[in-house]
C-alpha cells in the first residue's frame, strides 16, 4: 500500500486566492461542491475529486515541523480515478510540470508542485487513496477539514 502525503509534500504555497474556475463535471454526486482537487499542467486542467470522494476525513493533528492538517481516505472509485487521470497524462513520468490545486468554496486555497515520488505513489496499482492534507495554521486546517467532511 502506498499513502501519499497530498498537499503537504509538494512544492510551493499559495493560501486564499479569489481564482475562481468551474467544475468540469467529473464530480461523484450532484449538487454543491465545496472541496476540489484538480490536476493543472501542460495540456490538463482536470478535476481529480471533490469532497464527495473522500470515504473518510480524519481529525485535526499537529505534524512534524508544525504544519497542522488532516487524513483521509478516498472512495475506491475516486482513487481509481486518480491513478488513472495521473497515468492518462503522464504525471509520472515529468511532474514538474504538474500542480495540484485545492480549491475549498471557490477559492483556491494551495497550489504545489508534484514530486515524483508522489506522482509514482499515486499512478502506481498499489495506491490505496491515503491523504494527508497539510496547511500553515491550524484555523485554515479545521476550516478545509470542516468543508472536506461535508461530503
């Protein structure tokens, strides 16, 4: 099984933006979505999951160098799902030309780098679709952990 840590063992930081960008329609349920992963690089701009993926969202904890965050777990058709879009436009093979970005109620709130080691995790037939979401402050970390658990 290989967990990755998203969000938090990437690259780069940007914390609430006013960006605003539409769904593409790949969410799991109907209705409002407030909690969204997308994948943006050279020739994609695709969302990865939304709130309605996670099976499960853990508690509040401190990290290691102070970084407050939270796990969790996607569905099996959402990790299947983003295996399979990592593969489709070869994540694995350049990530440096990929970013990850969350967007919590319309707002871009992290945009990072992928690391290899991530994208390999995440494209590999092993991966289980373990998070570990990771943010500054632990007000930003209960406030996104608030709106991922509403799925």
């Amino acid at each position: 099984m290989a967990t990755v840590v998203a969000l938090a063992g990437c690259a780069g930081l940007e914390e609430t933006t006013s960006d605003t960008t539409e769904s593409d329609g790949t969410t799991d349920q109907p209705g409002t979505t407030r909690f969204v992963v997308r994948l943006r690089g050279p020739s994609t701009d695709r969302e990865l999951f939304t709130e309605h993926g996670l099976a499960t969202v853990g508690d509040i904890q401190q990290f290691e160098g102070g970084q407050w965050g939270f796990s969790a777990q996607l569905s099996d058709a959402a990790a299947e799902r983003l295996s399979e879009g990592f593969r489709t436009v070869g994540v694995a093979d350049d990530p440096s030309g990929f970013q990850l970005q969350l967007r919590v109620n319309g707002e871009t709130r992290r945009e990072l780098g992928v690391q290899s080691s991530f994208a390999e995790a995440v494209a590999s037939e092993s991966y289980d679709g373990s998070f570990v979401f990771t943010f500054e402050t632990e007000a930003t970390a209960r406030e996104v952990q608030t709106v991922a658990d509403s799925g």
